[in-house]
C-alpha cells in the first residue's frame, strides 16, 4: 500500500470513518481507583473542545472515548465539543466498568446485561445524543462465556437504533474471534498495537472476520512522539507516573530504557519522507492493513494537527514497514 485515502469502512456495519481517529482518554482529565491516578494529569476542557474541533476540521471524523474516562468527563466534553454536530463524527464509547462521578473513583467492573443497560443509557446522557456509533465492551478479559451473553441485548439495541454496531476493546485473539462468531453486528476489535507493541494475531482475526482493527496506544503512551528522554519524569498525578502493573512503556514514571533503544533503532526509518517520530508510528500501522485506525489521544491543538498531519503523507512503504519489523526483531508481515 503505497497511497492513503482519508476514510476507511468500520468492518461489517459499512460506516464510514477517517483512518485516522482521536483517542479521548486524556481530555477525561484526573480519576482514579483506590486513590492511584487513571487519567494523564489536570485538563482545559477548552483547548479539549478546540482541539477535537480541530480534528474534524482536518478530516479526522472518528472519536474514541469510555464512559470511565475522568469518570464520565471525557463523554461530557466530546458532547460539548459536537453539540450540533453530531451528524458530522462518528462516536465510539466503551462499557463495563462503573464508577462514582463525584469523587471520581473507580467501582469496579460490571460486565451484566443489567448493567449494560445502565451503562448506555448513562453514555447517552453525557454525550448529549440518542446513538451510539459503535459501543465496545471494556472489560479486555471477561471470560467469552459472561461477553456471549451481553450479544443479545447488544442487538436489541441496535435493533432500537440506540447502538449503530458494536465491538470489544481486547488483546485476545481468542476472545475476539468469539465474539466476532456470535453476531454480524460485531464490527470492530479495538486492541493495544504500536509499533513497539505488535499485535498480529488481533489483526489477523479482523482481517478473517471481516472487522475493523481500532488501534489504542498506536503512540504508546506518548513514547513514540519523540519527546521522552531517559531523564524524563512523570508526576504522581499521571497514570504513566505511577506504573501500575499493566503498564509496560514506563517504570517509576520513567521511560523503560529498552524501549527508548528499540526507538532508537527505527527512528531513521519511520521519519522517512519528512514524517515526525509521531507521524511515522502511525505510517507503520496503516502499512500492516488497510483495517487500521489508530487513535492517538489528544489533549492540546498542536497534538492534533501534528497527528492529523500523517494522512498526508500516507502509510509506510512495504518495504519500510518491513524494515522496521526486522529492525525490532520481527518476521515480517504479508501485507
């Protein structure tokens, strides 16, 4: 693939988006779970709105939030942001795990049909719009039986038009497939894939089944924007100061060194054509498939013009793409 068009078909529902979406987990702004941080820091809602206006107004149409995102800010603030626009974005939004508004605390998940239900119609209020484009399920490693058993009410709401099609944010193939098997209006596999974080079995599911391939963390975490150096210093208010568990980019709110290196190794190549670090990362992920849509989060207009600004350059040649796997250590892929 050697040229880029501006939309791509979210798998089998037919919609249409821009390939390349806006993640909104950091306009959410502060949250937390047992008084650790989830979101990146203190946010301006209104450079949030200006920039997701920003956004639509370079082509960027697709937007990605969750309901837990600042424990309901995030849906908030992009149904401000499209307030009288709706017709113009398509909005994605997640379910699964609740929370308390006013403190802003985590609850913890809850995958029941019951509370799907609350959940969406929760997500609607906020976002200020009687549909949901495409409502993914959160909980990345609910067992396949409990997810099953959230299809039929998920196609009851799309039946009532309340949900347009639906999918699952989730790093198993497995699950995914599962999923994938049980209904035509599951469309979309959302799924953590960046050029230091591979995720081929994900995508080789979407490309079998006929799904779009959403990718979250396509910058890792910020890392592959170029601006984090081995003496960078994360604050206590940031998720990726505190590093929880799951979380591999950084350490004590420092960059992990070895990912800082395998940077080093293709940032030659992925800043070919006169790409930044950014937009070669997202190059990368539009050469693997013609399913990808990264969605980089935002929380500045900078951040998306600079993002936005890869369409225009276009997807990694081939053979960049290949050289980039066998500099990291990778087969490389059919593409």
């Amino acid at each position: 693939m050697t040229t880029m068009t501006m939309t791509r078909r979210l798998g089998r529902s037919g919609v249409e988006v821009s390939s390349l979406g806006v993640g909104c987990w950091a306009i959410g702004g502060p949250f937390w779970e047992d008084g650790r941080p989830l979101g990146w820091g203190e946010v301006d809602d209104d450079e949030s709105v200006a920039a997701l206006h920003r956004a639509l107004e370079l082509g960027v149409t697709f937007f990605d939030t969750a309901n837990v995102y600042g424990a309901g800010h995030s849906e908030r603030v992009l149904g401000r942001a499209f307030a009288g626009r709706r017709d113009q974005v398509v909005i994605a939004t997640k379910f699964g795990f609740t929370f308390d508004e006013a403190s802003r605390e985590t609850r913890g998940p809850d995958g029941t049909p019951a509370g799907l239900r609350r959940q969406l119609e929760a997500s609607l209020r906020r976002l200020g719009t009687d549909f949901v484009d495409l409502y993914q399920l959160h909980i990345n490693d609910l067992p396949v039986p409990q997810a099953l058993d959230l299809v039929p009410v998920l196609d009851e709401l799309v039946d009532r038009g309340q949900v347009r099609a639906y999918g699952w944010s989730t790093d198993h193939p497995e699950r995914a497939a599962a999923f994938a098997d049980a209904s035509r209006d599951v469309t979309a596999i959302q799924h953590d894939f960046s050029v230091l974080n591979d995720s081929a079995d994900v995508l080789a599911v979407c490309e079998r089944q006929d799904l779009a391939s959403i990718n979250r963390g396509p910058l890792a975490m910020g890392l592959l924007t170029g601006k984090f150096t081995a003496g960078s210093r994360l604050g206590d208010d940031d998720v990726r100061g505190v590093a929880p568990d799951w979380m591999v980019y950084f350490r004590d709110g420092r960059p992990a060194p070895e990912l800082l290196q395998r940077i080093e190794a293709v940032r030659e190549v992925l800043r070919s054509g006169g790409r930044t670090l950014a937009q070669g990362a997202l190059a990368y992920l539009w050469a693997r498939s013609d399913r990808t849509v990264p969605i980089p989060g935002c929380r500045t207009v900078a951040q998306v013009e600079e993002n936005a600004g890869a369409l225009a350059h276009g997807p990694l040649t081939t053979d960049q793409a290949s050289e980039v796997d066998e500099l990291l250590g990778r087969k490389s892929f059919d593409r």
